[in-house]
C-alpha cells in the first residue's frame, strides 16, 4: 500500500489539505477521495514517502528502549 496525500476543495468551495489515504495506486486514492468528498475537485495529489516498519523487535531493542527512557527521566 502506497500512503497519498491530497489538497482538495469540497464542491462548497472549502479547501480541506492534508488529507491522506493509503491505497494500491493513485487511482484508487483518488476513487475513495471522491466517495468520501462526492463532487470534490482535487487540487493536488503528491505520493507521500513511506518507511518500512521493522517487523521484527528483538528483546534487547526494547530494553534499550526503556532504558533510554530511565535516563531522560533522571
């Protein structure tokens, strides 16, 4: 899934902007734009960077986690 984000005005004439959706292609983005904001007139569409989450989390990457935390809080 590819993370959108979009600039819209709303068929009112209200600009709405960082509106984001995660879809396959920027087709389909702007399909489920268009039913949640019927009659919208998208004014931008830009395809957002996305970072790989890391699936994996070992023990030691958590109790490092924690004890950064203990040592800010002193």
């Amino acid at each position: 899934m590819i993370k959108f984000g979009f600039r819209i005005r709303t068929r009112s004439g209200t600009p709405v902007d960082h509106l984001a959706v995660q879809a396959q292609d920027q087709a389909r983005a702007e399909r489920r734009i268009h039913q949640m904001y019927p009659h919208c007139e998208i004014i931008e569409c830009t395809q957002m960077a996305t970072v790989p989450k890391d699936e994996t989390v070992s023990l030691e990457s958590i109790i490092s986690l924690i004890a950064r935390q203990d040592d800010e809080a002193r």
